[in-house]
C-alpha cells in the first residue's frame, strides 16, 4: 500500500460567496442562539426566584451585550465545527472544514479557528483573491464542497490500490 497522503486541492475550496452565506446563516443562528439563552435564563430565573438575574438580564450593558456575543460565536463555533466538522450554515450549503489532508481538524484547531473569527473583518476576509479567510489561513483548515472531497478522497485513495498486493 502506498504511503501517500491525500493534500487539499485548491479546486475544492467553495466561493467567497459561499462563504459569506454561511457566514450570514451561521450570525442568524449566533443571534437565534442568544435569545434562546436569554429566554432560557429568564425561565430560570423566574421559577427559581433570582431576581437579581433577572434584573441584570433586563438591563444588559451594550459592553455585557458584545461580551455575551462573543462567547456565544466562540462556543456556537467551537461545538458544531468541533463535533460535526461543519457550523449549521455549512450543513444547509454542503460544505464542511477540514485540514489539508482532507480530515476532520482537532477540537484544538477548531478553537483556535473560532478565536480568529474575533479579528476585526475576518468576516469579510475572504472576498478577496482568495476564499480562504484569516481564520482559515491561521488555524491551517480548509472550507470545501463536502460532496466533492469525498469523491477527490475516493479516487485518490482507489488509486493508491493499484498494484498494491
């Protein structure tokens, strides 16, 4: 068997359009996300009697706001990309994120990929010349068709067997 490794195309990178829709997908989500929180905390709240929370809850500074945001992307990010290797976004447009080798990143990498994502116009980052964003380029990962890595990975792999005994 051969002891070759399967490397990334460029061909299989999606869009920076297709980016920016899972980007705006994914901020639908975020913002669905923090408003079942809040609902959730309020519900809590109330049965259980904190007024304190609820009163926090109902004057949240624009600074606890941005903060409460900001996790919740972190988090949002780091669980679905994490355990599925795709945000809710990329699940709805077929794309997926992995390494270079076309494999599901470490949970570590994912992390490291969703702090980027706070770098001021990261968002934006890959409508440039390429569809790689900074979050991409610095955690290493990839954001391609899922349908058509694994196909790549199939006839790669299926090719590797020949001759092999």
């Amino acid at each position: 068997m051969s002891n070759s490794t399967y490397i990334i195309d460029d061909k299989l990178l999606v869009s920076g359009g297709q980016r920016f829709l899972n980007y705006l997908l994914d901020m639908v989500f975020v913002f669905i996300s923090i408003i079942v929180l809040g609902f959730f905390l309020a519900f809590f709240a109330t049965v259980f009697g904190f007024e304190g929370l609820l009163l926090w809850l109902d004057n949240v500074s624009d600074l606890e706001g941005r903060l409460v945001f900001i996790v919740v992307t972190i988090f949002y990010y780091t669980l679905t990309e994490g355990l599925f290797g795709r945000s809710l976004a990329k699940l709805i447009t077929g794309t997926i994120v992995v390494d270079e080798n076309g494999l599901k990143p470490s949970l570590g990498t994912i992390f490291k990929r969703s702090l980027c994502r706070l770098i001021p116009f990261d968002g934006l980052s890959f409508l440039g010349s390429s569809a790689r964003g900074w979050h991409d380029s610095i955690s290493d990962t990839y954001v391609v068709n899922k349908k058509a890595l694994e196909e790549e990975m199939k006839i790669f792999h299926e090719f590797n067997l020949i001759g092999a005994e």
